[in-house]
C-alpha cells in the first residue's frame, strides 16, 4: 500500500511538471478530451489518430517527461492535444489524421529524443477496421503491418475494470450455481448424448471486454453442422441489424427446443462468469462476425465485461429493433451499480419461471 502511495505521488508530480512545461494533460482530463474526440468523428463522419509514447520504465522517468514535454511544446499544432494515458504512457490526439501521417509525426519526434531514451511508439486510428487480418488470434495485442496494434482506442482509454464487489459476486454466484444445478446439468448432458450424434457443448468465439475474443460455452442446442447452415437462414432472421435470431430455427434438435425454452442451454455460461471472461450481469457478448459488423457507437458495449444478463434480456429480445438493444446495454453500462444488477437477476430469474426469458 505505501509502494502504491508513492508511485501515485510520483506521477502526479510527473504529470504536474509536464502540464507546467507543455500543457499536457492530466489523466482524467485526457480520458475526456479523447471520448469528445471520439463523438465528434462518429457525428461528423471523421477519423483521428492517437499516438501513444511509452516511457523507458528503466531510465528516469521525470527526465523523460520533461525531455518529451520541451519536445511536443515545439512540434506539435495547436490542434493536437496531448496529455498522460497513465504513469508511464504519453498519448496525442492527432485530430483529422489518418494513420499514415501520425507515424510521420512519431518519426520526428523520437530523433529529438537526446540525453534520455526515445519513447516507443504506437499508432492508433479511430475508428478503425475491427476485422482482424487472417489468422488473427485471441491475443488482442498482435500488430498490423504498418506497425499499429489491433487494440482499439476504446480497449486502451475507455475499459472499464470490473469492481470488486461485482466481481466477488459472480464468483459466488458461479460456484453456488454449479453447485446446485449440478443434477440438472449432469441430466441434460445424457438427454443431448441419447437424442442427436454429436459433443453435448458447443463453444462459440464471441467479442468481449475491450474487443477481447473468448470461447462462450452453451449445451448444444443444435445440429452439428448448424453453423454452416446459418448463411442460408440469414435472409429470415427475426432480428434486424447484424445480429441473427429465429425463433422457430430449423437447426435445433428436439430437445435443444426445450434447453432453451427453459434457458437450460446458458446454464454452461457459469463456467464463463467463473473465468472472468462474462459477469452474471452485463451486455450479451455477440459472435465475433456480429459484433465486428455494428458501428463504432455500438460497438462502446464493449467497454464493460459482458453478461449472462441485460436490460435486453428481461425488457427487449426480438421484440425490440437492433438499434434499440444496442442503447440498453449502453444505458446500463453508464449506470452500473449493484441494484440495478441485483434487480436484473431477479428480473432474470422471473421471466425464466415463467418461460419468457427465451423470446
């Protein structure tokens, strides 16, 4: 706890000199220049740059600071606004400039650099494609080829950790839930075995915190090669937008009707909320292609670890336009408190008593 203190007070005195000697901004004031940015692109249509200088942990870093500080005071334009990411990272808000231009920025300033350690650079643009190039993995940090990481600006300023008493929470709920649904989950593995060929889990790569890839796990519900198939359902989807919903899916089996009916099917989404890839409560993680096709407001759900359940769960489902969906799990990401969460999950519970949870 004392190392933390003065850590803490040593940035601030950094961040302090800086703000002093160049005008870069603190923290938190950054955190908002760079969300305002990010609106005003999505409003207008436009993009920006952010070019992240990562200080030399092993050189002095208010030598650093105050090197950088003397250095951006000269090149930067009035337009551009720097200001700290966090103790050990300086970012710059390059306002209208494609990527190409931010790492002709970045090649003049590391030059500058004499007497202490240049900054390693990175580039990053909003917004920007978030389809990974071809045998892109789940490590969300791999570079594209120009040098610039994957992560998105919105993984680098705006995630948001999980707090502590949601997190103990759904440890407990977890475990108590696969404790005490044991029996259920043991028979509905046999009902799958002894009814259709085929594993009795299905493990599904969705998009999560921070544009994260996870596996989600469910019982399989469906035909083995439903997956294949979803390509020629996809003209009837009852949902509109990116993501896919049929109510009556040719592709499930008898008793995968049931499993979800009675939301038996999510019930493997426990191990999930165990690992801390999903909480109990939380916007509805969608397949990778879904997510990666909605827009770069949308796609600000991200910034929370997503859910078992939602304000969409319990007020929307395909009754609601996909627009819609997207502004509930917004609207909850702001207001995210342990009684909104609480009264989800009974909300939750009641809908799946009376099996409404699954339209």
């Amino acid at each position: 706890m004392l190392l933390k203190k003065i850590s803490s007070w040593i940035s601030s005195q950094l961040q302090a000199d800086a703000i002093t000697a160049a005008n870069i901004q603190p923290a938190e004031t950054f955190r908002q220049i760079v969300d305002r940015e990010r609106k005003r692109v999505e409003r207008f249509d436009g993009k920006f740059s952010l070019l992240v200088l990562n200080l030399a942990c092993e050189e002095d870093l208010r030598v650093q600071v105050a090197g950088l500080a003397e250095i951006l005071e000269r090149r930067l334009r009035a337009t551009d606004v720097a200001g700290f990411i966090d103790e050990v990272r300086i970012g710059i808000v390059l306002a209208g400039t494609p990527e190409k231009l931010a790492w002709q920025v970045a090649d003049e300033i590391v030059p500058l650099c004499e007497g202490f350690m240049p900054p390693h650079c990175e580039v990053f643009v909003y917004p920007s494609n978030p389809m990974p190039p071809a045998g892109w993995g789940q490590d969300s940090s791999e570079e594209t080829e120009t040098g610039g990481s994957q992560r998105g600006i919105e993984a680098l300023m705006f995630v948001r950790p999980m707090p502590r008493w949601k997190r103990a929470i759904d440890v407990l709920g977890a475990v108590t839930g696969l404790v005490v649904l044991s029996p259920i989950m043991l028979a509905t593995m046999a009902a799958i075995k002894l009814t259709s060929r085929g594993p009795v889990f299905f493990a599904q790569r969705r998009e999560g915190l921070g544009g994260r890839f996870f596996d989600v796990y469910k019982f399989r519900t469906m035909v083995v090669d439903a997956e294949e198939q979803k390509a020629a359902l996809r003209a009837i989807s009852e949902q509109d937008g990116p993501a896919f919903k049929l109510k009556n899916d040719p592709r499930v089996t008898s008793i995968g009707r049931y499993l979800r009916k009675t939301c038996i099917d999510e019930l493997p989404q426990l191990l999930n909320v165990l690992k801390g890839d999903m909480s109990l409560v939380g916007p509805r993680p969608l397949p990778v292609d879904e997510s990666q096709q909605c827009e770069s407001w949308q796609r600000r759900r991200l910034e929370v670890t997503p859910g078992l359940t939602c304000i969409w769960q319990v007020d929307g489902k395909s009754r609601v336009p996909f627009v819609e969906w997207m502004r509930m799990d917004i609207r909850y990401m702001r207001g995210r408190n342990f009684f909104q969460d609480a009264k989800l999950v009974f909300r939750t519970a009641v809908n799946v008593l009376l099996h409404r949870a699954s339209h």
